[in-house]
C-alpha cells in the first residue's frame, strides 16, 4: 500500500482561487509561503505565474497567467484530474470554487504546514541512511542533523513586517509581567557597581575581553552563576577549562577558600565543611557546564536548545569561553572570515534564544598593563567591534585588588570604565563601594 506525503490538493486550490479572485492577498500569502510549498507541480507553477504578475503589478486573472505560462512552456500544467478541459477551464474553476478570500491565510498556513512535514520526511531518510554510516564524530553529525531539521520550517513560515501598534502591547505587557513576577528586564551580574553602568538585555551579544591571565573567564563565570541563582537556567561552554576547574574556582569565590589550596586539598575540617555547604549551594542552581574542546557555533545553537528543553524552560544567559577557541566546519585558509562567521552565528543565537550570549575574547597586548583598551584591541576577527552589543574589556594591574572594566560599546546604555574589586585568590570579583564586600554573588543588583 503507498502512504501519499502529507498534502491537501483542496487547501493549494482555495489558496490559489483567493489569489485569483482577490489579488492582494498575495501579500499576505507570500508572508505565509512558497512556491515550492506546493505538492502537485502544476500549482507550483501556477502560483509562480501569479508571484511574476504581482512583481509587475500587474492583474493576475485567468487569461494573464495563462499568457504567463505560455511564454515559459507550462500551457499544459494543470490539467484537471481526469485529464479534460485544459489549463484554462482548471484555472476558472478554481475561481468559481472560491466564493471568499477571506481564509487565504488560514489556506496558505495549511499548505505549508504540510511541506514543512514533508520536508521532516525528507530528513528522517536521509538520517536514516546516514546512520549506518561510521562516523569519526558522532557529535558534530548530530548538530548537523538538528540544524537540518529546525531548517524544514522553510523560508516563509514566519517572521514578516509588524506595524508598530501591533507591537506596542505586547512589549508594554512582557515588561509588566517580568516586573510583576520579580524577572528582571535587564539580567543583573551581581555586580551592583556594574549593573548601574551595564545594561544586559535579552537577545543581546556581550563580548567580555581581557588578556590572558586578567580575570575574564572569572568575570564571566561569575555573572553565568549569579544569572543561574538568581534569574534562570544557564549553560556556559568551556572550551579551554575542564568543568571539574570552573566548579572549583566558584567554590573558592562563594567560601573564600584559595582556590590554590582547595585544588592541593590543604583545608582544614571546618574549611571542607565550609567547601561542602558551597558544592551544595552550587548544584542546586540550573546551571549546565560544557567543556567539550572543540565545538563549532553550530554545536552551541545544538546543546543550548538541548539545555532548554531539559530545563523546561527558556535560557536566561549562555556563555562561550572564548571565541579563539571556538572550531569552524570550513578549513578555508582566512581565519578571521571564519570567525567573524561564528560570531554572527553567536548574535544569531541571541535572538533565537531570546537570551543574552557571553561571549569571551582575548585582547591584544598593549605596552602598559594600565593602558585603557578599546574596541580596536580585539582579537581575532573584526567582527567582535561590529557585532556586539556591548564590549566588556578588562585591564589594570592583575597583581592588584583592583582592575578596570572599561565599557568600549553598548548600544543601550553609556560607556565608560567601571573599578571592580579583585580577589585574585579566591578568584571573585566584588563592588568596593558596597557597604558588605561578602560573597558578591549573594548581593542583589540595585538596578533602580
């Protein structure tokens, strides 16, 4: 027995007969859909006629898709089913089978509806085929597989012009509710000093650089475990640090331990109860750490989604360390082009997930440890300056118990530096004006 893909030949035809008895209901239609939407070939074509007609603003009626169809060879495209009458009589009796056009759009969803299940199939075959094969890493096949299916929902399926009153509401209402509900409209860092100079929105790219060695992994750590605690579940990759270190380094900041000491084991009892408590309080947050080594931006869009239907809910923050480390799919010889991809892939991701991306990067070395950096210090690709949201560049003496974060961009707020407080052994960061200098991951954000 032939199972038939899934189709509705009645939805192409009431899809089809509004757009001729109504023709600007194309607009609408072509927000919806696709030409290649179509199951049967002669209403790909059709339809094709119609989209070249409303591209010159001309009628589209019977008699001018059919001049339409004759000049590209397709006369005989529509034939009725049992093959009488001929394009002409198919394309009027499509018009008198349509009496309104006011469900075009219900029409034209249902029609691609079902190429998007159609092209579901598609990719189910051809992973079914694919899994037989041996493969050297399972991993990236897996993301490729994810990115193809969540590529089936195809190019008209949504998305489209929003008037602004349509917009108003619905915006005015998510920052009612979020301030209702306690979640914050900007992500706080748990940085109160910070907070009141940066603004982490969602959908937003953030770079955090710093040269190597001057706290930009444990600024960004800080604030993926403050976000977890406080806002919402967190998924941060380490390219370059194994999970087991990143979870040291916070229970050193949140017990006050060295982290040098907790990593030889020289605690003592009260120390290690101390150690206990914090490795409590740390594995109760929905924080999810990934140190694979090599991951692509493709890999990262995979696991994040992943995160989120394990969390249950949306993601309110992940964090890549750092963009140098991040592995392209092509072995192209520009380095940077390839990066600069990435870090599109990233902003991309932002939006997707409709949470903030921290995103870590190396500075060039200037000539003075306290020179201020700017944008232009980035390294690697260009990209990062254009991009981003907002840069986070941190500098000063790392000896010190102080270091500069200077605000190089942000898009919604103003630049300048910022002074942090640096515990460099316990690897944290604190506000120096704050009246308590405690665990600054405990201190809420006064974003007033």
């Amino acid at each position: 027995m032939t199972v038939l893909p899934p189709h509705s030949l009645e939805a192409e035809r009431a899809v089809l007969g509004s757009v001729l008895l109504s023709p600007p209901c194309m607009d609408d239609v072509l927000v919806l859909m696709r030409a290649t939407d179509f199951y049967r070939d002669g209403h790909r074509v059709v339809f094709d006629a119609c989209v070249a007609l409303h591209a010159k603003a001309q009628p589209i009626e019977p008699d001018s898709v059919m001049e339409v169809l004759k000049a590209v060879g397709r006369s005989t495209c529509c034939d009725t089913l049992d093959d009488t009458g001929g394009t002409l009589v198919y394309l009027l009796s499509l018009l008198a089978e349509c009496p309104s056009a006011a469900n075009v759009t219900h029409y034209a969803a249902l029609v691609s509806d079902y190429a998007t299940q159609r092209r579901v199939i598609a990719v189910a075959h051809e992973v079914q085929s694919e899994a037989h094969q041996p493969r050297s890493d399972v991993g990236a096949w897996v993301s490729d597989v994810e990115a193809r299916v969540a590529a089936c929902r195809g190019d008209g399926s949504e998305g489209g012009p929003v008037l602004a009153s349509a917009l108003s509401m619905p915006t005015y209402r998510e920052i009612e509710r979020r301030r209702s509900d306690g979640r914050p409209v900007v992500v706080p860092t748990g940085l109160p000093c910070l907070d009141k100079a940066l603004l982490i929105g969602p959908e937003e790219l953030h770079v955090v650089g710093g040269r190597s060695g001057y706290g930009k992994t444990a600024l960004g750590f800080q604030v993926a475990c403050y976000v977890a605690e406080h806002v919402g579940p967190v998924v941060w990759f380490s390219l370059e640090m194994p999970a087991a270190m990143m979870a040291q380094r916070a229970w050193s900041g949140m017990s006050g331990i060295e982290q040098w000491r907790i990593k030889s084991g020289r605690v003592t009892n009260d120390e290690l109860a101390t150690l206990s408590e914090a490795a409590g309080t740390f594995s109760g947050w929905p924080l999810w750490i990934d140190d694979s080594p090599t991951l692509t931006a493709q890999d990262v869009r995979a696991r994040s989604r992943l995160v989120a239907r394990k969390a249950g809910r949306p993601l309110a923050m992940i964090g890549v360390d750092y963009i140098g480390r991040v592995a392209t799919t092509d072995k192209g010889d520009n380095r940077e082009q390839r990066l600069a991809d990435s870090v599109r892939a990233f902003k991309t991701l932002a939006r997707e997930m409709k949470c903030p991306v921290l995103l870590l990067a190396q500075l060039n070395r200037v000539k003075e440890e306290t020179d201020r950096p700017g944008l232009g210090s980035l390294r690697e690709t260009a990209s990062l300056e254009h991009e981003c949201d907002a840069a986070w560049l941190l500098y000063g003496d790392n000896h010190s118990n102080r270091l500069t974060v200077t605000i190089a961009k942000q898009r919604n707020g103003p630049t300048g530096d910022v002074t942090l407080g640096w515990h460099g052994d316990c690897v944290r960061f604190y506000d120096p004006n704050a009246a308590a200098q405690g665990d600054a991951w405990n201190q809420r954000a006064d974003l007033a």
